[in-house]
C-alpha cells in the first residue's frame, strides 16, 4: 500500500516523517479470541455442498461487490450479492467466495476478504476506506471462524486465480465486480446460467432463512402499527412522515428497508413505484403503505396494507377494498405444496376480472375477458413474487423452476393483488378515479398448505377500521 493521495483541498500538506512515525507505533493487538460460528454457518455450507454438486470440475466464483460512488467520494451503503450472502452468511465488501474444484470430486471453499488495515504504512490512517475512516473490518481468521470457511487475502485474488490449475472451466456471477470480472476468461452464456442457478438455490428457504423471513415479518407489521399511531402528524405534514415512521422501526430492528417504502395516499396510490411520498395525506383518501423491514441478515418483508386516512372506508372505497381482499382470499386459498406457481395468481386475476366485468368497466363474459387480460387495465401487476433476501427474490431462475414450477415446501411468496383506478381514466365513473387498493401478505408453503407470516396485520375492512380506531393517532 503507497502513501494517499492528498486531498485536493485538503488543508493538510505534506506529513512529517515524525507524524508518520508517531502514527505507526503504540496500537494494541485487538485480534478477538472470543468469535464462535454464526448460527447460519452450517446452513451456508449445506448450501455450497448443494451448489458443488451441481459444478462438478468447474471453478466458481461469486463477489460480494464493491462501494459504489453517490457523489464525489460519498459512497451508498453498501449491499451485497444476494448470492454470495446466501452462499457464506457474510456482509463485507470487495470479497468474493471461490470453490475450487478438487481432483477427487467436490470443491475446496475459499472466501477472499479484505484483510485488516496494517499499521505499518500510512493508508491505515489516511485511507478514506480504510477501517479507521469505516469502521473494523475482521481479520481473516477472525472471519474463518465466524463463517465457518477458509479466508484468504482478496487483494491476492488475481494472482491466485492466475496460479491456479490452468483448463479448469470458471464461472462467475458478473457485474458485480468489473475488476475481478476481468481477470478471468468465462463464457458469458454459462456465467448466466450460473448466476441463475444461484436463483434457483435460493428459491426453498432452509429453517434458519424462515426464521429470518419470520423476524423481518413480525418487525414490519410493528412498523406498521407505528405508521397508524403516526397518521395525525402525516396529516399534518406528508406521506415523509409515514415514510420515516416506518424507517425508524426498519433501522431500529433490522439492518434497514428491503425496498423504498411506498407510502402512497390519495391518487399516489395507483402509482405502482410510488416511493417520493412527499404528497399530502388526506382524511377522506385511502393510504397504500407497502413496506418491509430487512433483518440485519439482509432477509426481507414485503407486506402492503391500504387504509382510510379517517379511519373509515367510504361505499366506493369499501367495495374495492372488498373485492381485492376477496381476489386474495381466492389466491391464498391455492397456496399448498404441488399446486402451479401461476395459481394463486390465476384465483386473484379471475376474481377481480369478474368484478370488473360485474361493474361494466370491461366487456364481459368475466372468461374472454380474462382470456383477452382485460383486466389489466386495472390490475396493471403481477399478483406476487418470491421473497428472501432480494424483495423480487431468485428473480435469475428459469421459467421451469419458478413461474412454471410447482410450490414446494420452504418458498416464502407474496400474495398481492391490487385495484387501481387512475385519477385520468375517463372509463370510470368519477368517485372511482384516484382509487388505488393493494392487500399483500407474505407466505411460506408448508407441508400441510401455507402460513401466513404477515397474519399479524388486519386484512378484512372491517378489522382494518379496528385496528386503526385501536392504534390511530
Ligand atoms: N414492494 C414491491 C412489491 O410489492 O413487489
Ligand atoms: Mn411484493
Ligand atoms: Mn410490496
């Protein structure tokens, strides 16, 4: 490591030897003794025993990512590679797990880290990354025995792979790591192949991954009872109120949001994407809170729930309420091992196709209107997804394995129809323009049918209206 580049408008100029000198000398030795394995560990080996097997002979390499630049040298927080999480239970940046086939079958896991700073030059305290700017980074033993695998230096990663057996096939996930990424020859159809069995890995969550769904679940319906408490302070400022409500619960109890929370009211609520939420909230209108707390594992919620600003559903209100929270009941009830992935989706886009042929805003029969998706007009997205640690979760798996697989003991999905009337669609009658109603509920599949994680929360309109004159502020 050299000396760091000065600052341009630094008001520091150049450092004394003596300040280097002084600077390198009187630290103690921190090294902990104390780590045990995390909890995950023994699930994340099962979990690259199952991706092992899969590779026999080839050479794997996921990164973890790196920093990413928000402005001059202001970084975002880093997140990383939902699959090399999955794969090693670990968080930490410019990392990258690599299992390195052996002779006699199977792989040997290497997880490359960035060391600890030394003390021994002047990066460690002028580095604007390094660990007195950042925070402590483990040492690499200090990893190896919390993850449960070998750890080596990443800054010898490229020369590693350089020394390695030459004519071993590699795989890595890319665009992750451009650096890495360019130090090795792959082929970019398989790369992808990889990365979408990394997806399909990840589709059955194993007993400590529900466990985690659970935390993240029970945590977003707190904050969500926190956002109802908070209703008179939004009314009297905007949608941010609820917005940071439920964001001081998220950081509170987790790491932060799975997602930009959409704390959508009034028209907003018909707008899929809705996260500036600095729009007012209007007694009268319905508010469309969708949100989810990511656990400090990084395993995310995904729960929506829409509720009067007053506290009570008007007649049009209430009806739409009503047929999205019938189209979920119809959805839920397909939830059960064997059933078709396209179920559920199917039970809600029929219901709410035979209210809106019912309420003349499409041409009927409710069967060649579904046939021709009519509906769509009005239910404008998917009616769910898998969740875990990427909200859309294992988004890189194959058809086969996801949309047009079964539903096998272990997914976690969501179930989330909605009803949306844009505030310009002259084929509505007026009092329904600016109506938008979303119910989502988080699902694990069990052996027996499902469970409903997200249960917690009111769903009918009438145990809405409870719960908001119980818990409303
Ligand atoms: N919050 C994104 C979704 O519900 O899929
Ligand atoms: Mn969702
Ligand atoms: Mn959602």
């Amino acid at each position: 490591m050299g000396k760091a580049k000065a600052r341009k408008n630094g008001l520091y100029g150049d450092i004394s030897p003596e300040l280097s000198a002084l600077m390198r000398t009187g630290w103690a030795d921190t090294e902990r003794q104390d780590l045990e394995p995390a909890e995950q560990a023994p699930y994340a080996a099962a979990r690259r025993a199952a991706l092992s097997a899969l590779f026999p002979g080839e050479r794997l390499i996921i990164p973890s990512g790196n920093l990413k630049t928000r402005s001059n040298d202001d970084t975002y927080p880093f997140r990383p590679y939902s699959g090399y999480v999955h794969m090693t239970g670990d968080q930490a940046r410019d990392c990258a797990l690599v299992l390195e086939p052996r002779a006699e079958g199977g792989h040997d896991a290497y997880c490359y880290q960035l060391p600890r700073d030394g003390r021994d030059d002047d990066e460690f305290w002028l580095g604007y990354h390094a660990e007195l700017w950042m925070g402590r980074r483990r040492s690499l033993a200090e990893a190896a025995t919390v993850l449960g695998v070998a750890t080596r230096d990443v800054r010898k990663i490229t020369e590693d792979l350089a020394a390695a057996p030459a004519g071993v096939p590699t795989r890595i996930v890319r665009g992750i790591d451009p650096a890495l990424e360019a130090a090795v020859t792959t082929d970019e159809e398989l790369d992808e192949e990889f990365e979408g069995t990394l997806s399909e890995l990840r589709l059955v969550k194993d007993a400590w991954e529900i466990g985690e769904m659970r935390k993240a679940v029970d945590s977003t319906v707190r904050g969500f009872t926190d956002c109802v408490a908070e209703l008179s302070r939004a009314i009297a400022t905007s949608e941010r109120w609820i917005e940071g409500t439920f964001f001081r619960r998220a950081r509170l109890e987790g790491n932060a949001l799975g997602y930009g929370s959409i704390c959508a009211a009034g028209e907003h609520a018909t707008i899929m994407h809705w996260t500036t939420n600095d729009g007012p909230v209007r007694p009268g209108e319905l508010l469309l809170l969708d949100a989810g707390v990511e656990t400090t594992s990084l395993y995310t919620a995904d729960v929506t729930r829409t509720l009067p600003i007053n506290g009570t559903f008007n007649e049009v209100q209430r009806k739409v309420y009503d047929a999205v929270y019938e189209a979920q009941e119809a959805g839920i009830a397909t939830v059960k091992p064997g059933a078709s992935y396209r179920d559920f989706h199917e039970a809600c886009q029929r219901s709410m196709t035979e209210k809106l042929v019912e309420w003349g805003f499409i041409e009927g029969p409710a069967d060649r209107a579904y046939e021709l998706g009519l509906q769509r007009r009005f239910t404008l997205a998917g009616t769910g997804h898998m969740l875990g640690l990427d909200v859309h979760d294992c988004a890189d798996a194959r058809n086969s394995e996801y949309v047009d697989g079964p539903l096998v003991p272990g997914m976690v999905l969501t179930v989330e129809p909605g009803l949306y009337f844009q505030a310009d669609d002259l084929t509505v009658p007026e009092e329904w323009r600016g109506i938008g109603v979303r119910i989502e509920d988080d699902l694990v599949v069990t052996e027996s049918g499902h469970e409903n994680l997200s249960a917690g929360l009111p769903r009918t309109a009438d145990e809405v209206e409870a719960w908001m004159a119980e818990f409303g502020g």
